[in-house]
C-alpha cells in the first residue's frame, strides 16, 4: 500500500516460518522483521501479562560490522530501547485480561536507508505479526508519524524532515481508535494538532484494513 507517498510492503512466508507469527515490513530501503511467540500454557501464579518486546539494531543494516576492540554487537542503542517502549504501548491494553501466557515479540532492524525511522514500521510489524499467529489478538494497529514542514503536514517524514519540521507526532491506533500519542513539538496552535491527528488516524485505518485482509488470508 502506499503511505505518505511511498510503499509500504507487509511480506510473509518467507523468514521465522516457526515463529508464532512473522512478517517484514519494508519502507523505502528501511526494513524490520517482526516476530510474535507465545508459550503454550500460562506462567504459574502470573496474574498479570508477561509480555516482552525487544528491539534488535543490527550493525549490518547500516552496511557495517563492529570492528575494534569488541568485535560483536554491544548492547541496545537509546533510539532501540525507546522503541521498544513504544511498541509495547499501544499492544499491551489490548490483550484480554486474562492472558497470562508469556508473549515475546522481538523487532529486528535487518535494513537501514538512513532516510525513514523504522518506530512506526515496528509497531505495524508488530500488530501484523500478532495479528497472523496463534496469539489472542483481536484489534490490529497501524502506526505513522505526523511532522509540520514548511506548514504543511507529512506523513512519516524523512530523518532529513524531522531537523526541520515543527511537529513529530506518532500516533498508533485500531481502525475505530487511538491508542497511543507521542509528541515533540514547537509551538503549534490546537488546529493544527488536531488535523495532524485526524489524518494520522486516517492514515491507521488503512494500514488496520491491509493487516486485516493479510490476516484474513494467512492467520492462523
């Protein structure tokens, strides 16, 4: 489908067959996989979700391997722990209360263009691969990023953009909801705010339909 003026391309089938789900998700030359498992029984005495969301940067998606002293790759980066965090955001309420199952969903960074962030491309990856496994998951979510450059609104700007744009509003959400705001801004009036709102949720539903019919096609 097409988002903000370029592709975006959900694919499976390919990688992580025995994943409880899995799907990449491609924009531009930037590129994640998401994967989505859960054990098969409840954790004993968990009255509470156990569920875990990585973020994996891979030296190789920029083109590079670690060199120097440490020779492998060292812990996770901000950008990848923050991530992290806001993935798990917006999934975490929507699964039923009574899960107790541990869920690991584990997002790697297998391609990076230096040009478009992959925080929203996770959170897509994410729901698509949830959406699609054997996992209690019933509302899909799609994710963009609204930004304010030279007064007009951009739907997942550039990493170029963002140095100049007013606004970086992230908004993850069902078809019907929003499920999770995150901003940086200058001062921008209400107006304003609430039409890059109306248009991320725009933007969301669509994605919400295109997980839907891939789910319709291959879920299990």
């Amino acid at each position: 489908m097409e988002v903000g003026g370029r592709v975006l391309e959900i694919e499976h089938g390919r990688v992580a067959n025995q994943a409880g789900g899995a799907v990449t998700v491609r924009y531009g030359d930037t590129m994640v996989l998401a994967t989505a498992t859960a054990s098969k029984s409840p954790r004993p005495g968990a009255d509470f979700l156990p569920l875990t969301v990585d973020v994996a940067e891979k030296a190789y998606a920029n083109g590079k391997l670690p060199g120097g002293f440490f020779k492998r790759e060292g812990r996770p980066a901000t950008e990848a722990i923050l991530a992290a965090r806001v993935i798990d955001r917006p999934i975490r309420p929507l699964f039923s209360k009574t899960l107790h199952n541990d869920i690991q969903i584990i997002i790697t960074v297998l391609s990076s263009d230096g040009v478009n962030p992959y925080s929203a491309l996770g959170i897509v990856g994410a729901s698509c691969a949830l959406a699609i496994s054997d996992i209690p998951f019933h509302d899909p979510i799609g994710s963009c990023v609204i930004g304010l450059v030279d007064g007009e609104l951009v739907v997942n700007p550039t990493y170029q953009e963002l140095q100049t744009s007013d606004l970086e509003l992230m908004v993850a959400g069902t078809g019907d909801a929003t499920m999770m705001v995150e901003s940086g801004a200058n001062f921008v009036s209400e107006d304003v705010l609430l039409d890059a709102l109306e248009l991320a949720q725009e933007v969301n539903g669509a994605i919400v339909e295109q997980i839907e019919e891939i789910r319709a096609k291959v879920g299990k």
